[in-house]
C-alpha cells in the first residue's frame, strides 16, 4: 500500500509517519509539504511544493496513491476566521479535490478534533470552520473519513509546532497515559491515532465520522 500524507512535520502527522514507516503492509509514503522533513527512510519520499492549493503536475504522483492522511493544521488561537478558514478549509479542500480527481474512490482521512459543529452554524469559530470542512470533505468522490480525537498523547518524542500545544504538553502530557484508564474514551495517542488510519484504509470505516471511541477501538 502506497500512501499520502499531508502534515509530516505536526505533532500528529509525526505519529503516523513513524506507524506507517512501521508497518509492512506499506510499501512507500509520499510526503508533500513546504519544507523537507530532516528525517529520511528507505521507504519515505518527500515532495516540497511552496504553493499547497496547486497540485498541478502531480497528477500521477496522486493516482498512485492508496490513502491519503491528512494531519495538516493550525491552532485558531490569535488567527481570524478568514485566516483560519485559508489554512483550515481552503487547503484541506484544495489537497482532496485534487486527489478526487486524479483517483476517485481513494481513501481520505481528516484530523478533525473533538467538537466539530457540523451544522456550521454554532458560536465556536473553530468548530464551524471544522464543520464546514468535514461536509465538503465528505461531498467528494472520496472515501473520505473525519477523525474527531478529543485529547491525543504523544507516544514517541512527537512536539507539536505550536507554542502553546508544546507548553501543555511539557506540563500534562506525561499524565495523559495514565488518565487515559480513566477517560478512554476522551483520549487516545499519536500511535493509535496512525494505527486507525492504516485500519481505515485497509478495511474502511464503519462511519465517515469517527470520535475518540471509535479510534480507539480500530487503533
């Protein structure tokens, strides 16, 4: 299995990099991103585009992919909606549309979060951005999955990008193993999170919306 993703270099996409580099069962990952990724494997290939919402030319590079992972994204702290819909909604959109239409049918898996408000029409700007996002996503000739994970727990030295993320983490993500007994239906890990994805794309979903429950059972 040929896979995609998106995101490599985020505290999420870290984690599903390291399963799928893990696991047998894929041959090649292809990373697209602004910027190369320090790490090289055998297995991994990068592709740097400084434009994210152009796709052209890489028409095949995309109909040759079995599933694409889509753990881009930015924390809505400090940004305005039309920033955060730019980065939230019109590259996510951009990255699919181009994969429908080179290889319709393929396996498309978004990192939501916990709280999405699909009617798009709630108080929460992050949530309605997030909604919006997940309804186009799934009008597309995709097999198109939404992951909705409420707290994640990085498993193997992942940071997160953003400030404020690695701060929380610094302070409680030590704990977030152990709280998971407690709420493990709120919390899963970057480990878990990949495993599900590769689970997706190999057997499919049982819902296109998946909550922390459900990845923590096909994680």
């Amino acid at each position: 299995m040929k896979v995609l993703i998106f995101g490599a270099s985020g505290m999420v996409g870290q984690g599903v990099l390291r399963v799928c580099l893990h696991d047998d069962a894929v041959s090649e990952v292809l990373v697209i991103g602004r910027s190369a990724l320090a790490q090289q494997h055998a297995k991994m290939r990068m592709i740097v585009r400084d434009n994210l919402l152009d796709f052209a030319g890489l028409e095949a590079e995309l109909a040759s992919v079995d599933a694409c992972f889509y753990c881009l994204g930015v924390s809505s702290t400090s940004l305005g909606e039309d920033a955060y819909t730019r980065i939230t909604f019109d590259l996510t959109l951009a990255a699919a549309r181009a994969l429908a239409a080179a290889h319709p049918g393929a396996c498309f898996t978004y990192v939501s979060g916990a709280g999405t408000d699909s009617s798009e029409r709630g108080r929460t700007m992050w949530a309605r951005v997030k909604g919006r996002t997940e309804n186009a996503l799934l009008a597309l000739p995709l097999k198109a999955v939404m992951f909705r994970p409420g707290a994640i727990a990085p498993l193997h030295g992942e940071v997160s990008k953003t400030l404020s993320y690695r701060l929380f983490y610094s302070l409680l993500g030590p704990m977030l193993p152990g709280l998971k007994a407690f709420f493990p239906g709120y919390i899963t890990s970057t480990e878990q999170l990949g495993r599900a994805m590769l689970t997706v794309a190999r057997q499919g979903s049982p819902k296109p919306v998946l909550e922390s429950a459900d990845i923590e059972r096909l994680g």
